[in-house]
C-alpha cells in the first residue's frame, strides 16, 4: 500500500525529474574526460568475445563496473521509475542507487520490491547527510537500509542544492560527525557522495578520518543541481547566476583524491557521458563509475512513459563501449587495462 506524500514533495520531485532529462540541466563546464587519450593498439591479440568487463561489488559479480546512480523515490512515478531500474539493473548485472528514501520512510512506502526485482546485483540506499545529522538520523539510516535490505547506504553531501532551493536545509553543523557515527553503527559499508559538485581531495581526508573507506566524487560536468533549482526558483534567482557552475570537474576530483589518498576506495560520477568515459575513469584508478542523468533519460520518454527497452539497450551499449575501450588497448580484462598505454593532456 502507498500513501501520498505532502504535496509540496511530491510536486518538487516531478519538477525535478522532468528538469533533470532536458539540456538546461546539464552543467556548461566538461566533466574533462576528453582530456585522457588512450593510445590504440592496432595489435591487440585478443579474441573481441573473451575480453571481459566483469568485476565484484559489494560481494556480487557485476558484468561491468557501473552503478545506476541515485536518483529518486518517494512518489508514485518516483517508485515506478525505480521498479524499471531496479529490473534493468538486474538483467543487466550492474548496481543500483536509489534515490534519498526519506520520503519514502516518514511516508511508510515499503521499497522490498526494488530488492525483489533486483536479488543478484547490489542496491545502495540514500540519505543526506543533513538527515543523518538531525536527533533520529542514525535511526533514519538503519530503517532505510532494512527497508531496501541494502548492500550499503551513500550518504550525499549537496550544500549547494541546500542552498539554492528556497526551502532548502541551511544548517550544515554536525554532519562530519553524525557520518562517524553511521560508520560505527550501520551493519553495511556507508559510502558519502556528493550530487553535481564534487568532493575535494581534503573533504575525502575528513571523510577517511571518520572510517568512510569509499567515496563517489559527483564532479561537475552532468547533471547540474544549481541550474535546475534556479530553473524552479519563481523569484530571487538572480544570485545564483555566478554558482551555476560552481563545482570540482569530476576529472580532477578523482585525480586528486586518487593521488592524495590512495587506500581510498573511489567512485566517478558526474557527467560520465558513456562507456568511453567510464573506462577511462576506471583507467585513471576508480573502482567504479555511477551515472544517473543518463539512465534517467534512457529511462522516460519526454512524455514521462516508461521505456524499458530503451533502458535495457543504453546499458547495453555502455558495456559494448567499455568492451571495444579494453580491445582497442589491447586489454583481456580490467586489470590489465589499468596498465594500458595513455596519456593525460598530451603529456
Ligand atoms: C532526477 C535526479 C534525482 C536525484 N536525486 C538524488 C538523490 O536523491 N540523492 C543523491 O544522492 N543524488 C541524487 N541525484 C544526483 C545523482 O546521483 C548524481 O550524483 C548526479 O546526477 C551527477 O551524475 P550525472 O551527471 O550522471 O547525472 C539525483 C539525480 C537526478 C538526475
């Protein structure tokens, strides 16, 4: 049984989701990953069929390293959109991100189904991290990691979005903390995200302080948060003007953090436009890739009807991209792609 959340939410959430699938959403700078060229090896001695994209996550197979990216949840077209995700993510044999639950929790929408429908590949929970710091946050957490039965839980960090929205949470104190302490006491990895903006490579120095052994950049170069609450905004949208594209290139973050904290499990998002970009992210030292804009597109059409075909063959276009990135590098699998020939801005 569902129940209608406050109509506000619900409202926000539909705005959202029809403002994330058009061209004003997405951010004006890169997500910079046409600054790696992977050098073509016109020898690759492989046989196209036996190179391999596969991976473990989480304790499960996945035929490549990707992660449908959190998105949504907590309305009616938000759930069906997750169901469809939830099956192609199964199918395909990549994980998934759900969108921020707590909506779905303070409403009592059960979200066992999304983990029926997707029993063999991981599913990551959501909650912000202004949640997580709230009195009941830790509690929050756990009911929406047994809600899901989750493999592990993101907790995004988006002060920025906070901001921009007209009703957005303001107050930002204690969240550092109140992620040490989900570290502790959740039974599954906890993994902090940003949404659009990117973490810093001593944002990921505190968060590693904290026990978070994973990290998902969220760069800029995607889906862009500021331009799509400024979109909403009735009034008082002029000073965001200079934000629109505040944010660490997804590229740079990774390469930052990646140098400054190796044991650092990495994540890349943000803009990750295909398997191309994917892979290179891989190459560059990203354990996985999640992208979202993408599938959500791939998902709706611009009627907002379901289309599940179209979902399953972009996924299935990503791993044909990725596949044809480790052949043409002459790569088996991907660990021999880490050590394949490339270079960063021509040098
Ligand atoms: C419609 C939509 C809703 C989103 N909602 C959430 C959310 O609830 N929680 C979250 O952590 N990230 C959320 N995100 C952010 C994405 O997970 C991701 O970090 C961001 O879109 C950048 O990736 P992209 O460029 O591949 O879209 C949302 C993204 C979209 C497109």
């Amino acid at each position: 049984m569902t129940t209608t959340p406050e109509p506000k939410t619900a409202d926000r959430k539909n705005i959202h989701l029809d403002l994330a699938r058009g061209p004003q959403a997405q951010s004006q700078i890169s997500s910079q990953f046409d600054r790696i060229e992977l050098t073509h090896n016109a020898l690759p001695e492989l046989n196209f069929d036996d190179v391999s994209t596969a991976c473990r996550f989480l304790g499960r197979r996945l035929s490549m390293p990707l992660i449908i990216g959190a998105m949504t949840g907590g309305t009616d077209r938000a759930d069906a959109i997750n169901l469809t995700l939830a099956k192609a993510a199964n199918a395909a044999g990549v994980a998934l991100a759900v969108g921020s639950q707590r909506a779905s929790i303070e409403d009592g929408r059960p979200q066992k189904t999304i983990r029926q429908l997707a029993p063999d590949v991981p599913v990551i929970g959501n909650l912000g991290g202004v949640q997580l710091a709230r009195p009941d946050g830790i509690d929050l957490a756990k009911r929406a990691v047994e809600n899901l039965e989750a493999d592990a839980i993101f907790i995004h960090l988006n002060p920025l979005q906070e901001i921009a929205q007209p009703e957005g949470d303001r107050d930002w104190r204690g969240v550092e903390a109140a992620i040490a302490e989900a570290v502790n006491q959740l039974d599954c990895p906890v993994i902090v995200k940003e949404v659009g903006a990117g973490l810093s490579a001593s944002v990921a120095g505190r968060l590693k302080a904290a026990g978070v052994r994973m990290v998902d950049v969220a760069g800029i170069g995607g889906t862009n948060w500021t331009r799509i609450e400024t979109l909403r905004r009735e009034e008082h949208a002029d000073p965001m003007t200079p934000f629109l594209d505040w944010g660490i290139p997804t590229l740079d973050a990774v390469m930052a953090i990646r140098d400054e904290h190796p044991d650092l499990q990495l994540i890349a998002s943000g803009g990750i436009r295909h398997g191309l970009d994917a892979a290179k992210a891989i190459w560059l030292g990203a354990e996985l890739v999640a992208a979202a804009g993408h599938f959500l597109r791939a998902t709706e059409n611009d009627d907002a009807q379901l289309t599940p075909e179209r979902l399953a063959s972009a996924l299935a276009d990503w791993r044909l991209q990725m596949q044809m990135t480790l052949f043409l590098t002459g790569s088996r699998d991907l660990a021999a792609f880490k050590r394949a020939e490339g270079v960063i801005d021509g040098g």
